[in-house]
C-alpha cells in the first residue's frame, strides 16, 4: 500500500511533540528530581540519628567500664589490705597487743599514736595538765646541805621604801581615786583636798606677784634718781628693802604652792582653784586608805600607806652561839612558817645589823630575797634555812623526788614541745638555779599544729639515791652524771608518778 504524500505529511505531525507533551516532561522531570533530593535528605537525616544513637551506645559503654574498673580496683586494695591485716596479726602472739592494735588505731602526729609508742618509764603530759596540778622545771642545784643554821624572822621593808600620804593643807576629802591593792606610780593623784586656804593663798601669791612687778620697777627708778642726786639714800635703801622683802614673800608662796601640787605658773585671778591634788610620793602598792569621801581631815594626818614590796628582804633572829658563823654571801632558803608554799625560797645573806636584844639573846641578821613573789608580803613570818657548810652537793626540792615500791626516783624532761628558749631564758647565768624560782610555768606558749605539735612533754622516770635534806631541799645521786645539768620535774613530780600508772592500766605506755 503505498502512502500518499498527505499521509505522510499528517504521519510527521502526529510524530512531532506538542507544547502540551514539552510541559508535562519539565513537569515530570522536576517531580523526579524533587524526588531523588528527597530521597537524598532523608538518608542524610537517617544516618545523622543513627551516628547519634551509636554515639550514645559507646558513651554508656565507656561510663559502665569505667565504673566496672573502679570497683574492680577498689575490691583489689580492699584484698590487699585484708591479706596484710591478716598477716600483721598471724605475726603477733600476743592477743593482748591484738586487742590493742585493734583498738588504738590513731592518727599518725597525735597525742594518743605518741603515748603508745612510749616505753613503761615514760609518760606524756599536755600543758594543759601540767599547768592545772601546777608541776614546773627546773634543774639540780649544788647546796651546802651537810651543815646548815635554822633562824626565824619576817619578811620586811627598809624604811626608804614605805610611804605615808598626809595633806599639808587640812580640809575635805574628795575624789578618792584608789582602793588598797592598787598599784600607783609616782606623782598619781590619789584624791583632792579642798578648803578655802588653798584659795587665800592663791590669793596672797598673786598680790606678792603684782607687788613684785610695781616694786621691781620703783627701786629702779630710786637707783636712777639717787645717782643723779635727786633723793637721798635713805630713800633707797627703804625701796630696796620693800623690794625684797615682797620678793622673798613672792618666793615662800611659791613654794607652797608647789607643796600642795599646785602649778604657781597657772594661777591667775580667773581660774582660782578651792581644792588641791593629793599625789602619790613613790611607786608602790597602796596598802592602807584611811579616810572616805566627804570626811574633814586635819594638816600632817595620815590618810593613805604606799609600800614598795619589790625592795622585801628578810630579818632573822640568829641566836647567839650561831652569829659568830654567819657572813655576808652564805645562801639560805627559806619558806613560810605559817603555811609551807610550793617548793621552797632562796635567799643571801646581805649583813648583820649589829644589834642584839638581851632577852631573846638573838641579833638581827639582813638577807636579800634572789627571786620575788607576790605572795610574799611584808610582816609574814618565816623559818629560814642559812648554809654554812663546806661541801657542795647536787639538790632538788623535795616535791621533785617520789618514792614507788621501795625505790626514789625522778621525772628527767626528755623531750618538749612547747619552748626551749623559755627554758634557757629562765636558767640563772650560774647554771644553778630552780626554774621553779623564775616561775618557768608549762602550758605558756601555743603552737598552730594542734595533731602534730599540740603542747605537752614527755618525761622518763629514773632511779636516784638521796641524801640529806634540809630546808625543802635533798641531796640527789645520779647512777648517770650526764644527765645532772638536765631539766627535771621539781614541783608536784607525784602526780606525774600518778599519770604515769594510769597510762599503764591503759596500755598507753607500751611501745607497738
């Protein structure tokens, strides 16, 4: 069949595409290509939360291994520390130390880990303790104990260290401003005086004054016109004798004032004072005030007593068969005959006075007190202990020395935590002092380490034979010579004796 040419031109127009078929392919592919970044982005946004939740899986498995590895080393030490327990006390026979180990697990630096490693003959003691049952140091001393003169006496003070306080002016009290046991210095005002000659007499200073001034100048006007001839000497001569009589007036009113402490420079007539100042004459301890506000006194009473005791020194009455022994530089201890003071007191002999009292057949004797204490206040009575021997022997006090199962011992400081420089401070320029004179107190000083270096001593208990003893003092034998110039307990060793024991009835004297 053969194609007519209108066939085929109608055959090339259907075989052609239209702008219908163009549009609806644009159309097709955009849909496909919208298609394919869909596709595309929803894979992206897939493998992001996949990264995510795989991100979180090894976050936890670190978290858990972790963990697992903590414990896993903790439950290793815990072993180890079991097994090295278990060791520790399969190596120990005593099931006493056992318990011990077991019950006295403390911190390494502190007082209780120090108390255990002590030995039997050691013991600890806090500042605290030391201070409350009042134990102080102090060294050995060498004493003439083999021969020694018992005098009694008081303690007294020289007549240039006593003050009595009276008014020059009589009048009324007022303004006391002391009671007694106060301590005053020189020129402190204990009270005023008031009555109206204090004023009369401001009164009479000023006239004096002017009147110094009006004949100063009139005598030498009267010079001036004598030696032109102008008047005759007689004239002179009066002037001159008003001008000084006015001037030595001037003088005595001055000093009076000066007397009732009254300054003469600042008196004038508008500040006229009815009432002087009563000042202290000396430095001292007020001991006695006599009078109270608002009572009238009388010129030369006395009204307050002022007594220097830091000039004390002891009279004593040394028999007649003794005096002849006696010089001036022996020592002497010495302490209240009324009521026995921790460990005892030291004294020199300064002189004897010279005067003997025929009835007690006694001469009084003058010592010089080395170390002074407020306690010891003048008019105590006291028994005294004067050294005259020749051989020297080493001495502690009494108190020092403590007796336990038929043996003497005594409490050597080996170790102090609180201050060495202290001790050295108080050790006399001889060497052969008691701190216990200078008051060596423990329990002073604080340190900031309370585990490590809170305050407190050890001290070794030592065996020592004694000798003679005499006025609070005994003879100490030391089997070791070395240790003579050490520090021991001196005052209340007992109760170191005591503290002593009851760390052994608590294990805290043995060494682990």
């Amino acid at each position: 069949m053969k194609l007519t040419d209108t066939d085929v031109k109608t055959h090339d127009r259907a075989s052609q595409p239209t702008e219908y078929d163009r549009i609806f392919q644009s159309i097709k592919s955009d849909c496909a290509f919208q298609q394919t970044e869909s596709g595309r982005r929803s894979k992206r946004i897939e493998d992001s939360r996949s990264a995510r939740a795989e991100k979180r899986v090894c976050t936890s498995q670190i978290v858990i291994l972790t963990a697992l590895a903590v414990l896993y080393i903790g439950l290793a030490g815990c072993g180890n520390v079991s097994r090295q327990t278990v060791h520790n006390e399969s190596e120990t026979d005593d099931p006493h130390e056992q318990s011990g180990h077991e019950a006295h697990n403390h911190a390494r630096g502190s007082l209780m880990a120090i108390r255990e490693e002590l030995s039997e003959n050691q013991v600890l003691v806090t500042s605290t303790q030391m201070k409350s049952v009042d134990i102080k140091l102090g060294r050995p001393s060498k004493e003439h104990l083999s021969d020694v003169i018992k005098a009694f006496g008081s303690i007294a003070l020289p007549p240039a260290h006593e003050s009595s306080v009276s008014p020059f002016i009589g009048g009324v009290v007022k303004d006391i401003s002391v009671i007694e046991g106060d301590y005053v210095h020189e020129g402190d005002v204990l009270a005023h005086i008031e009555h109206p000659d204090v004023v009369d007499l401001q009164k009479d200073y000023l006239d004096a004054f002017n009147n110094h001034e009006f004949l100063k100048k009139e005598f030498a006007r009267q010079s001036r016109l004598f030696r032109d001839s102008v008047n005759s000497a007689r004239t002179v001569q009066k002037m001159e004798s008003e001008y000084k009589n006015n001037l030595t007036r001037l003088q005595s009113l001055k000093q009076k004032l000066r007397m009732i402490n009254i300054d003469p420079g600042r008196v004038n007539a508008e500040n006229l004072r009815g009432s002087y100042p009563l000042k202290a004459p000396a430095s001292g301890i007020v001991t006695e005030v006599m009078v109270n506000n608002g009572v009238p006194v009388s010129g030369n009473q006395e009204l307050f007593h002022i007594a220097d005791n830091e000039k004390a020194h002891l009279d004593m009455a040394v028999y007649e068969k003794d005096l002849a022994r006696i010089e001036p530089g022996q020592r002497m201890t010495f302490n209240l005959a009324n009521g026995q003071l921790p460990g005892p007191f030291y004294g020199t002999i300064l002189k004897k006075s010279g005067r003997f009292d025929e009835k007690s057949r006694t001469a009084l004797v003058h010592a010089e007190i080395e170390d002074k204490n407020d306690v010891l206040l003048p008019g105590m009575a006291v028994v005294a202990h004067i050294q005259i021997g020749d051989d020297e022997v080493l001495a502690l006090p009494e108190e020092a020395v403590v007796s336990d199962q038929g043996k003497e011992y005594v409490f050597r400081l080996i170790d102090d935590h609180q201050s060495d420089e202290r001790l050295r401070n108080n050790d006399r320029q001889d060497h052969e002092s008691l701190a216990n004179e200078h008051g060596h107190e423990a329990g002073e000083h604080q340190h900031g380490d309370v585990t490590a270096h809170q305050d407190h001593c050890i001290f070794e208990r030592i065996v020592v034979n004694s000798g003679v003893s005499e006025g609070g003092l005994v003879e100490v034998i030391f089997a070791d010579s070395a240790v003579q110039n050490e520090w021991f307990a001196v005052e209340n060793a007992a109760a170191l004796l005591s503290e002593m024991k009851k760390g052994a009835a608590g294990h805290h004297g043995h060494a682990h």
